[in-house]
C-alpha cells in the first residue's frame, strides 16, 4: 500500500492547481470562499492525498458545493471527458474475478475505495452535467442499484444530445473510453 502522504511541495502545488481551478470556475461554487476551503484541505491531510489521486489520474477535482448542514465542502471529478488514469477498468471485485480472459488491470469499487473516494450516483452525475457538458465522447460507472448489480449488470452514464443517458452493460464489461468520476467531502 502506497504511503498516503503528500510533501509539502506536493500539498503546495495541489493546493495551487485546486486553487487556480477554483477561480477559473466560478460558476460551479458561486457564494463559496477559496481561504476557507484551503483551511479545511489543509486540516485533513489524508483528504489533500485523495484529492491528489483525483489530480494525479487526470479527474481535475473542483468544488461544486457546501453540504450546509455538515459545512462540508464537496468536490468532484470535472474532467471534460471521463478521468484518463481510471478508464478500461470493469465495474467491481466480483466482475473482475469472474472473467476468463482478457482481465482488465483493475476495477472501480476498488480503485475508488483506494483513492479515499466515492463513485457518483446517477443523481450526482446528473448535477454534474448541470455545471457544464461532460463526458460528450466517453463514459463514466455510476453506483449500481443492488438489484441489477445482483443479477450480473451495472450502469454508466454519458451526455450526448444535450441529454444525460443511462446504460447498462454487464458489470464485467470495461472500454477504453469509460472511466469513473468521483466526489470526496472534506
């Protein structure tokens, strides 16, 4: 397991690049405060790691909101396209096992788990597309209701048309353009 903390150098270019972002996208967090946000990153160490992991495999992380009730602030993946390091992987553990042949490298329950991060939900994904067009040439999984999951199956989402689709394949399925997005609350 990798050690799961960052340089200060590290921190201090994650927290510029966050930054920068932040204010290029005002649009997608208006009322809420950069000093404050970087407060909060720079009290959880372990949340600047994950964040980095959503950087790192290409996510480009970005605030979309305050959860007013805890005060937490929520980011998720803002890639115009699903994240790049997270793409040709199936949906789970139990997917992954149950191929034959030509396995995937790895799988989005876990990865995400290893990122610190949760998968999107379809109602997250669609308040994703709300803040501006993603995913227009690639896919991302989203959390899979049990019961389609149990019967062999999992679900992905894209924007085509000016429209939000979803889709089903079978869980053990992976392309080269479907990814997964995540969101952290820090």
């Amino acid at each position: 397991m990798a050690e799961k903390n960052l340089t200060s150098d590290q921190i201090e270019e994650l927290l510029t690049t966050l930054k920068l972002r932040f204010e290029k996208n005002m649009d997608r967090h208006e009322g809420l405060n950069w000093e404050q946000i970087q407060e909060k990153l720079e009290a959880n160490p372990e949340k600047l790691w994950s964040l980095n992991e959503m950087e790192r495999t290409e996510g480009e992380p970005d605030v979309i909101g305050r959860d007013e009730e805890t005060g937490e602030y929520i980011f998720y993946d803002c890639s115009k396209e699903s994240p790049k390091g997270r793409r040709s992987v199936c949906y789970d553990r139990e997917a992954l096992e149950s191929r034959k042949k030509h396995k995937p490298e790895n799988n989005v329950m876990d990865m995400a788990a290893d990122m610190g991060i949760e998968l999107l939900t379809e109602e997250q994904y669609r308040h994703l597309q709300s803040l501006g067009n993603f995913d227009m040439k690639s896919s991302s999984w989203v959390i899979t209701p049990e019961k389609i999951r149990n019967l062999g199956g999992a679900i992905f989402c894209d924007y085509r048309y000016d429209t939000v689709f979803v889709y089903h394949n079978g869980a053990d399925s992976y392309y080269a353009a479907r990814g997964f997005r995540g969101s952290l609350r820090v």
